[in-house]
C-alpha cells in the first residue's frame, strides 16, 4: 500500500483540516498546547502538520 503524503490530499480538504488547527490554536491560546495536539485536532501526523509550516 503507497503511503499518502499531505499534497496527495485536495486542496479544499487540506484547508478544512488546517482551519480546524488554527480554531484550536485560538480557542487554547491562553493554554500552554504543543504541536502534537495541534496535529490531533487537525487529524494530521505531527510530520505531516510540519509540512505545511
């Protein structure tokens, strides 16, 4: 089975799930988060999250 990597994904879909992070980083700014929880809100890897940073 080929691996996916994030830029395999549609363009819409990859907005959705990079919106639902920054929601998270706005609703928790006044948290301490890191970026693996981040990458769980946006349902990416953290690796994959990276990519895109």
């Amino acid at each position: 089975m080929k691996k996916r990597h994030t830029t395999d994904y549609p363009k819409a879909y990859r907005y959705r799930r990079i919106v639902r992070a920054k929601r998270y980083i706005d609703e928790h700014f006044n948290e301490s988060i890191d970026l693996e929880a981040i990458s769980e809100e946006a349902n990416f890897s953290k690796f994959n999250f990276c990519d895109f940073l």
